[in-house]
C-alpha cells in the first residue's frame, strides 16, 4: 500500500467513562450500525466486503501499493492537509527571506527561532543551524534561496535516514500480526480500521482484535469498525485479560487462515498493573502462539502533542520494540515538523500519516512526496 506495500457494554464492571475525543470520534460515525453485546470470547462475523483482484505476487509477498485516484490528485490533496505546517514553517521562512539578498548572522537567529517553532525540535535545529553558519563563515552561502534549497535538502535527509526498510513483507506461513500501541486519544482505533481496509483493498483477509479491554469505548469502537469495513472482529468482556483475548484471536486465525491480524492496545489502564509490563506480555503471547509474531509493532503518535511524541517513542520502543510509525492528524496541527524529528532521532520507519477522517485519508508515508508537499509554493 502506498510506500508501505504504509458502547457501553453493559457487561462486567463499570468502567470510566469514555473520553471526550473518543465520543466525538463515536458520533462522527454517521451511519453505524449497533454492535452486537460481547459475551465470553466472541468472535463478531460479518458480512465480507469484495477484495479488490491484485497480482498474485503483490497479494501475498508484498502489501500493494493502491492508489485511490491520480497521482496528482493524492500530492494536491497532502499539500493542502499540510497547509498549516507549512504556514508555520515554509511561509515564515520565505517571508523572512524576502527581499533579502545577503545572509547575515540576525537573519541565521531568526531562521533558527521558526524552526523551533515548527517543532523540529532543539536538536535537529542546531544541526540544521550548525551547518548553515559553518558555510556561512566559508562563504559558502550566496543568497537566501541557496540557503532554502539547504534546508530543504538536509530536511529530506533527516527523513531518509532511517535504514530499515519501507515495505513489510508477508510471512510465508501463518497470518500476518500488526500490534498496535499508543497512549489514550491518539486515534489508535481508527487507524486500525483505515489500516485494515487498506489490506481488504489488497486482497488480504483481515481479523481485529480488541485487546484493549479496559475501556467499554475501545471496544465499541472497533466493533463499528469491523461491521464498516466487513471484517470479524475478537473481543471479551469488559475487564478481561487482553493476552487471553489476543491467543484466542490468533487461534481463530490460524484456523481460518486469515491472513492479516490487527491487534489493539490499551494506552491507560485502569488497574495497577503498569502499562508496558501489560504490553510485554502481550507480545510475549504473541511470541509463543506463532514464532515471530508479533511481525510489527506500530507505534500510533497524535502530531498535535509535539514534541511530547518523541517521549511516547522513546518508553513504547524501549518497551516492546516498535518497528514502525503512524503520525495522526497532521492535518490539524502547524507543528508537522515531528515528523523530521522522529525520523532524525529514531531508526524507526514511518508507516502512515493521518491527514484527514475519511477513510482513505490514512496515506502511505512517502519521505519525498512529505518533503515535495511541505515545501511547495503556496499557489502551485
């Protein structure tokens, strides 16, 4: 897929009451059918939706890249959902250089002040600062347009420079696991959902699973997710033991074959168990049912939280080893220069950035594209 192929139950305890995000997330759902009570291990079938026919040798070996448009279209699109990073950054740089024809030392403290600004963060901003005034002092910058092409060059870098590689490749045997982490409000579920139908729409059969039994919401949520998207959906009571909830879904995949297993998390407990201590055992089940697994550990980041995110990065890869990335909401924040934070501080590839709500608003990350769109003229 683009680069990367990138309710109350009534049942149980009570639990805390959802969180306002998570309702107004829930209401957005215009259309949604109720979903059905969850008993003991419950496993919700639901009508299955007709997967779009890929070669065979992109269907199981590699997820495929789908494009839902033109190329064009899906560049104009990210542009516009970036507008307000690059208003924070971009536009103030080229205001800052306009009818500027030299580079002086003032210049160099007001570019540094919006790079800050635009949440690249402190360390990444002295590197790109370092380098602009080391050839600064080698005459080495002629105008500032020279020194905007720097910067749009060392930026590109950063994003480029983790190693690990941009596609995942299928297992040969056994279902494919995806565990999904992140703290409460990042918008963990719903990019589950946007992912999963991603997959349908490469021909993979998918299962979710709501191993995040702490909260009635979570559930729900990715109860209407599955009866959306067509796929079934694992689920337990309120307050059980999310690791027996992910072995019985892996189970069941086995059995069925399925080919993707997309497994929720919890991002707060309301126990006094400690989160990452919950999370490794998770994985560790994971582990035990089928060797490998899991085959990824998506780390799920709200752009909107800054540089808080790459706090997130840091304990969730310490934990439990994330091996790849979703950005949300960067439509909504003028502080998309995360993004080239993350990927300079951490060898971690970015699977997935969230520019919208509509489904297909989950987009492959593509570094050059990011790059291309961040950077474009304003009326281009």
């Amino acid at each position: 897929m683009l680069g990367w192929f990138k309710k109350k139950l009534g049942i149980g305890k009570k639990e805390e009451p959802a969180s306002e995000e998570i309702k107004d997330e829930l209401k957005q759902e215009e259309t949604r059918p109720p979903a059905s009570p969850i008993k003991e291990t419950v496993v919700e079938e639901v009508k299955k939706t007709t997967p779009v026919e890929v070669p065979e040798e992109e269907s199981k070996s590699k997820v495929a890249r789908i494009f839902n448009g033109d190329v064009g279209g899906l560049f104009n699109r990210l542009k516009e959902r970036l507008s307000k990073t690059r208003d924070s950054f971009i536009t103030r740089v080229d205001e800052l250089f306009l009818g500027k024809k030299v580079i002086d030392p003032e210049l160099l403290d007001d570019l540094e002040e919006i790079l800050i600004t635009a949440d690249l963060g402190v360390g990444t901003c002295q590197e790109l600062m370092n380098s602009a005034r080391e050839k600064l002092k080698r005459n080495e910058l002629s105008d500032p347009l020279v020194l905007k092409k720097i910067l749009k060059e060392k930026i590109a870098g950063f994003i480029h420079s983790s190693d690990a590689p941009a596609e995942l490749v299928m297992p040969k045997e056994g279902p494919f696991v995806i565990m999904v982490v992140g703290v409460n409000g990042v918008g963990k579920t719903t990019t589950i959902g946007k992912m999963a139908h991603k997959f349908i729409k490469s021909g993979q059969s998918v299962l979710l699973v709501a191993g995040d039994t702490f909260r009635a919401a979570a559930v729900e949520q990715l109860q209407i997710w599955g009866e959306r998207i067509g796929v079934d959906v694992v689920a337990q009571k309120s307050g059980a033991d999310p690791s027996a909830v992910v072995f019985d879904a892996l189970e069941h995949a086995k059995k069925r074959k399925t080919d993707v297993v997309i497994v929720d998390t919890a991002g707060r407990l309301h126990t006094k168990v400690n989160l990452m201590e919950e999370l490794k055992k998770i994985k560790r089940v994971m582990e035990k049912k089928i060797p490998g697994a899991p085959h990824e550990v998506m780390l799920v980041i709200d752009s909107t939280t800054g540089q808080n995110g790459i706090s997130q990065a840091r304990l969730f890869s310490e934990a439990v080893g994330v091996s790849g990335l979703t950005l949300t909401k960067l439509d909504g924040t003028a502080k998309g220069g995360i993004v080239v934070n993350i990927c300079r501080e951490f060898n971690i590839p970015i699977r997935f950035i969230g520019i919208g709500e509509q489904m297909n608003d989950l987009r492959d990350f593509d570094a050059d594209e990011f790059v291309e769109a961040l950077f474009a003229e304003k009326n281009s």
